[in-house]
C-alpha cells in the first residue's frame, strides 16, 4: 500500500488547468461525473462569494472535466490515482491509518497553495448556505477571523421530494430550481456547538430516518471464498453507514489547522457559528448514482450504503408522499433554518 503525507500530495497530482491564486478565496471538491450539478453549483457558490475553485477530478467521462476546464475561475487536478485507492496516510502528527485517495487529497491538496488562509469544502451535490442577513461568505471569513476560529461547522441538511415520483425529469440548473424540485428537510437539530471541543451530534439524518420507516436493514452478501469464512472487516464493511449530519466547509489552512477527514477539522471549531450545507441525495438522478457508485465501488465500505439505497427506493415506490413524516417541512428560508437550531449566527 502506498505510504503519503500531506507533502507528498505534490507528486501524486498536478494541475491541468488554470492558475492557482493564493489570495483569492477558493472553495476545493473532489469530483467525479457531476456534470448535473455542476451548473448550479458554480453559480450558486459564486454568488456568495467564493471566487476560485480548487477541483481534483477523477477523470471524469460526462463532460465535467471539459466544463470546468472552460472556467476562467476554476483550477483543475488530476491524478494517476483513483477516488477509492487505498493509501496508508501518516498525518503530521505521526499517527497512521488506511484512507482513501480522495479523503486524503480533500486534507492535502489545499496544503500545496494555502498558508494561512481560510479554505471552503464542499462536494459538488452540497450547496453552502449563509445565515440570514449575511451575504457573502467573506463575512463569516472575517469573523471566524476576530474570534481567532480556526474553522466553522454547518448542520448537514438532506433536502427531498414528498415522493419517488418527485425523482423524475431532470436535475434543476439552479439552487432554486433544486428547492422547488425537492422542497422538504426536517426541521430538527443534528449539531450541538460545545466551547473549546468537537460538536456533538444529535437527532438523525433524512436517510436513516428513512432506513428506519422502510425497514432496510443490513445484510452480509458472501461471494467467493467469503462463503467458507467472513473476516469481521469484511462484515463490517457491509453495514450502511449512518448519513453525515454535520461537516466542516471552513477551514483556516496553517501549520497547525488541518482537514482529519470528509467532516472534522483537528481543532474545534467556532462554538458561535453554525453553517447549514444543503445536501441534495434524492434527486432526479439517484437511481443512475446508486447504479454508478454500485459499479464504481469507491465510496465508503465498497459503497455498501447505495445498495441499501436501491432496496430504500424499490421499497418506497408507489408509496404517496412517502418521503413526508411529522418534521418534513417545505424550505422557504434560512429563517427556518435558525428557528430549528440547524443554523446559528
């Protein structure tokens, strides 16, 4: 297995397209095949502020890699290696474990540009949104900044349809278009902010919530010679996993201040600040990215979660307004965001 270090993320990827501008407030992705989108991404994230972003894509094949080619405000990287390549990464602390390409290079690749500047991370099915009143992403910047905060979390909000006939047609090309195709989050807290620590997670995720109502419970599928003998891993492996309910999109890139994985930061966060990341799993492509990510197998334990996905949707067909339960509520503005306790400012 290849052994890596933050440095080492010089080598194993290069710039293919743009410029990188150190003084320019970036927001980095990894990508791969999210040309539905990318569109509304771009613009939606431009327009609160951000003006360059830093893409690592995994040799995409659906006209992602030529559209954010043609942007003047994008950087592209590319790599030999893949998203779900495994690799034995020593972070600077000296502590050793097994990762994935992409995690690591979501930890290592802003390193390369960055000294002391705040980076955003988002995936490309995740839009960033500002608390009421604050209308660019610099304003939260600046006071991350008086508050000597080396990062800020945001409350992970999965947005849906009332029901599966809602995942039809195609992906809106706007933020907007997005809210008014799959309207409905649960208004209830997922994030505590505690002074001086981690946040701590409560409540539950739209998807476990519904696992739960549609009874979809792992399964170990043996192949192979794991029909004679299971190591624990490998059943382990095959366990959904429990859906993010928090991230952390700001970073402060400094010899100090990194990136540990897809949600935390090594120092805790701003206790004062609570960002909302707008998620959008159920859209009218996630039959075809429950059918890629099954073939690609890059995700989390060999993508075990989307095969539950594809027995959640076949389930749920048919089934009036069965996305809805008591919390669904229909998104009108960050305002009921904050009165839910997924946002604070």
């Amino acid at each position: 297995m290849l052994k890596v270090t933050i440095e080492d993320a010089g080598d194993l990827a290069r710039v293919v397209h743009g410029t990188v501008d150190p003084s320019r407030l970036t927001l980095f992705s990894t990508m791969k095949n999210e040309m539905a989108f990318l569109p509304a991404w771009l613009a939606h994230h431009r327009s609160i502020g951000f003006d360059q972003f830093l893409i690592w894509d995994d040799a995409s094949d659906d006209g992602s890699f030529e559209y954010l080619s043609a942007q003047d405000d994008v950087v592209v990287m590319q790599s030999e290696l893949g998203f779900g390549d495994a690799v034995l990464y020593r972070d600077p602390d000296g502590v050793e474990r097994e990762d994935r390409v992409g995690t690591y290079f979501k930890i290592a690749l802003p390193h390369l540009f960055f000294d002391g500047a705040y980076v955003g991370y988002v995936d490309a099915d995740e839009f960033l949104l500002l608390p009421p009143g604050v209308t660019a992403i610099s304003e939260v910047v600046a006071r991350l900044n008086r508050e000597g905060a080396p990062s800020v979390v945001a409350s992970v909000v999965e947005y849906f349809p009332a029901s599966v006939s809602g995942l039809s047609g195609a992906v809106p090309q706007t933020l907007n278009g997005l809210f008014a195709a799959y309207p409905y989050f649960e208004a209830e807290k997922l994030v505590d902010l505690i002074p001086g620590a981690q946040p701590r997670l409560v409540g539950k995720a739209k998807t476990t919530r519904l696992f739960n109502a549609f009874s979809v419970e792992p399964k170990v599928v043996r192949s192979g010679w794991q029909r004679v003998w299971m190591s624990s891993r490998a059943k382990k492996a095959q366990r959904f996993q429990k859906s993010a309910r928090h991230k952390t999109p700001l970073v402060r890139r400094d010899a100090q201040t990194r990136l540990t994985g897809s949600h935390y930061a090594n120092q805790p966060p701003s206790s004062d600040v609570l960002l909302c990341v707008a998620h959008f799993v159920f859209t009218a492509q996630f039959a075809e990215k429950i059918a890629r990510a099954t073939a690609w197998g890059a995700h989390a334990n060999g993508a075990a979660k989307y095969r539950y996905y594809a027995e959640l949707l076949d389930k749920m067909a048919g089934v009036d307004d069965g996305f809805l339960d008591g919390n669904s509520v229909a998104y009108e503005g960050p305002e009921q965001l904050v009165a839910a306790g997924l946002m604070r400012w």
